[in-house]
C-alpha cells in the first residue's frame, strides 16, 4: 500500500495529520511489508512505549488495538514500537533515532514531510527481536462491588473490610 494511502487511513483515524501519525505510519508500512500484516484478531501484538499520536496509526493500520487487548502500553515515554506476530513467531523493534527528536525549529508540515521522505535507516534503528509475545488478553467473567454494585473484572477487585470493592471503591475507603 502507498504511504499516502496509510497516510489517509491514519488521519481519519486520529483526527489530523502530524508528526507522530507520520512516525506510527512508517513503522506499520515497514511492518506490514516484512510478514506483519495487519491483524483482524489477535494474530499481531505491538508493544508501545509512549501513548502520543503515532499510537493511533499503529491501531488503524495494523488492527492493534486497546480495545483487542493487543497493543500493549509501557509508559516509558519512548518512541520505540516492538511488534509480534503470533503466526510467524517473529518479533520487530523500530526504535526512533535520537538524531530525529531534536529538529525543534522545523514546523509539523515540514516535520511530516521530512520524515516520509527519508530513507527509513535514517528515522529508525530496526532490530529482529527474540519471540517473546505477553499472553494473548483474557476474557474473564465480571462481579458486582459489594459498596457501588457495578460490574466489575473479578481479577480488579479487591477485598477489604469483609467487602469485595472495585478499585474506585477501595480508593474512596482507605482514606
Ligand atoms: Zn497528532
Ligand atoms: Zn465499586
């Protein structure tokens, strides 16, 4: 697929066209042409470790999604994207170049465009990663809280005082 075709995919998406969704595009163009296409279930997993606008193209483009269980979110503040595919047993890491992060005076115009024309050696480090995916997302049955009686994942509920309380719950008891 064209990178103006993902481009567009992304932007409806996301909302409007920057930097990042550039960022996400190009690390799903690159994925999709080495063995990850895009994933209707659980067949890929992506491990991100930021949640800024780029995150939006990987879910549009390679069907990772917060909502599927398969994107995965360690808040470490990076641009680096780690995607598995449970098919091929093959894992990828693209990891932004330090080089790219310190271009402050350009615009985003000039940012987007920048990076979808350079050579992808030039934005990312990329590296073949061990096979090594988390566990595909439970589905797990849900209780009601003994104080607000919501329904609520057995496995976030916590037992205090004789009650089994969601998290919100406990949060407002403890104090
Ligand atoms: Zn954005
Ligand atoms: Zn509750």
């Amino acid at each position: 697929m064209e990178i103006s075709e993902l481009m567009k995919k992304a932007t409806i998406f996301h909302g409007h066209i920057c930097p990042g969704v550039a960022i996400g595009v190009l690390v799903a163009k690159y994925a999709i042409e080495n063995g990850f296409e895009h994933s209707p279930d659980e067949e890929l997993v992506a491990i991100v470790e930021n949640d800024n606008c780029s995150v939006d193209a990987i879910q549009a483009l390679l069907g990772t999604t917060f909502g599927k269980g398969n994107l995965i979110h360690r808040d470490y503040g990076k641009n680096n994207f780690t995607i598995f595919s449970r098919k091929t047993e093959k894992g990828v890491r693209l990891s932004l170049k330090s080089t790219f992060g310190d271009k402050k005076k350009t615009t985003r115009d000039e940012k987007v465009k920048l990076l979808l024309e350079s050579k992808l050696e030039d934005i990312f480090n990329i590296e073949e990663v061990e096979y090594n995916p988390p566990p595909k997302a439970q589905i797990e049955e849900s209780i009601t809280c003994d104080i607000c009686k919501e329904l609520t994942m057995n496995s976030r509920m916590i037992d205090y005082q004789e009650n089994k309380m969601c998290i919100p719950c406990y949060q407002k008891f403890k104090k």
